[in-house]
C-alpha cells in the first residue's frame, strides 16, 4: 500500500496514488564535526546503519479558513471549525492507540491553512536504513492513520 523513496537524508512517503503523503527524517545522532553530517548521514544511508528511532512528518489538518480573499459566513466557519475539531481528536486517538508521547504540531510551510504534525517514532528494535526495513516499521502508524480517514 505505501511506498518510500529516499530524498537526501530522508525518505518521501507515497500511498497507492503514487501521492505524497509524508516524510520521514531518521534520527542519526549527534555527528561530529557537524560540518561533515551530510557526508556521515550519506554513508549510514548507503551501508544501511540502524537507527533507534526518528520524525514522522504528516499532514494534520486543514481549516478551509484561511484563504486571502475567502467570502465565508459564520456558519461554514462553525462548520469548518467542528470538522477541525473531530480531526484534532482523531490524532489525539491515534497518539493513544499508536503509544506515540513525542510530537509537535506546526503551521505546514506549504500552506499556511493547514497544520502538519511530526511524530517521534521510537523503535522497539533498532532498524537499518533501508527503505522495506523503515517502510514495514512506519506501516502500523500509517495503516492506522489511512483507515481513520487521516490520511
């Protein structure tokens, strides 16, 4: 169902429609000389390094409300607002569900109507760099997240 390309040091994650759906950025540790990190992260990528864990990044929601120029009443705003709401507490659900303590929420730097969400996924075991050994590891989250209409 999911697929995953490596992009520099991350990985895009694409569903079926070959539609991008998010990122993940592995955590490679504290790389010393910092100035050498984008060469040490190419080498742990390229002899498949494990990792303990890392940032999922995905789309969260979008309000349908922010939009220069927008003619809205305040019955779609209430709207807009509700569905926003029923949205925000089905991330918190898969929070719960998924046992995810660490995430973060910002303003997508794409588009300023929606917010993106980045999970800190630990690992039960550490996993290599490789794109099936992530893939199979991030499929429970994002599996969890389509079947709740999230992604």
């Amino acid at each position: 169902m999911w697929t995953i390309n490596p992009e520099e040091d991350y990985f895009k994650i694409y569903d079926d429609n070959k539609t991008l759906v998010g990122y993940f950025a592995p955590e490679y540790g504290d790389i010393q000389p910092e100035d050498k990190a984008y060469q040490v992260r190419q080498e742990m990528l390229k002899n498949h390094d494990l990792v303990k864990s890392g940032y999922l990044m995905l789309p969260m929601v979008k309000f349908g409300i922010f939009e220069d120029g927008k003619d809205m009443t305040i019955d779609y705003v209430e709207q807009q607002l509700r569905l926003v709401h029923v949205r925000i507490l089905a991330w918190k659900n898969l929070l719960t569900e998924k046992n995810i303590a660490h995430h973060k929420i910002l303003v997508s730097h794409t588009d300023h109507d929606m917010l993106s969400i980045t999970l800190g996924i630990i690992f039960t075991t550490d996993i290599p760099l490789e794109k099936t050994k992530i893939l199979d590891t991030l499929s429970g989250v994002l599996d969890f997240a389509q079947e709740r209409g999230l992604l």
